[in-house]
C-alpha cells in the first residue's frame, strides 16, 4: 500500500521503506522512512519473543488452511491471534511511555488506524 508522508506529502510504498532499528536488550524499533525528505517515522516495537510468537500464528492459520474441516485448527488460530494482538499492544504501549513519552497521544491514535 501507498503511504503519503505528513511532512512533504509525497507518495511511496510502504514495503519498501519499513526499517528496522536495534535497540537495547533486543529490543527493535520498526520504522517509516520517507524517501523524499528523510523523516522517521515510529510504526512500533517488537522484540524476538513476538517475532517468534508471529511465527507461530503463521503456522498455525496455515495448519488450518491445510485442513478447513477441523475448526478446532481455526479457534487455535483466532485465540493465539488474540493473545498476540492484547500483548504486542500492551507491550507497545510500555515502549513508548519509555522510549517516546512525547509521542505517546500520536501513537495511540495511530494504534486506532490498524
């Protein structure tokens, strides 16, 4: 998908501007780089116990694709899905109370986009 950058309202695709900036104890900040004018912008954090975590949802909504008829495979997905969402949005909303206090209102509106 397109993004238009808030600072120079160019366009340029998302995918291909998300970066990934190692932080302490693990941690990862993703971020939006405009190619025009350079601003930085914050999509989230993450850390190697959720990438892990996404993984494992990966496999499991795959598992259920291979095998529709068991919804038992389907309510795995969703309640693991679930889970994933609660904590990555709570951990998230730690970091940036930690990392980018002035950001906290911006984030949190942004967090409603998704």
């Amino acid at each position: 998908p397109d993004t238009t950058c808030v600072k120079c309202g160019k366009h340029y695709v998302t995918s291909q501007r998300l970066f990934t900036v190692e932080m302490e104890h693990g941690l990862k900040e993703v971020t939006l780089d405009c190619p025009h004018c350079s601003l930085s912008v914050h999509v989230f954090y993450t850390n190697r116990g959720f990438e892990l975590r996404a993984e494992r949802l990966k496999f499991l909504f795959a598992k259920y694709q291979k095998n529709q008829s068991n919804k038992n495979y389907w309510l795995d997905a969703r309640t693991a899905q679930a889970a994933y969402q609660k904590d990555f949005e709570q951990f998230n909303r730690k970091m940036v109370d930690k990392y980018r206090p002035l950001t906290k209102e911006r984030y949190q509106k942004e967090l409603v986009k998704l």
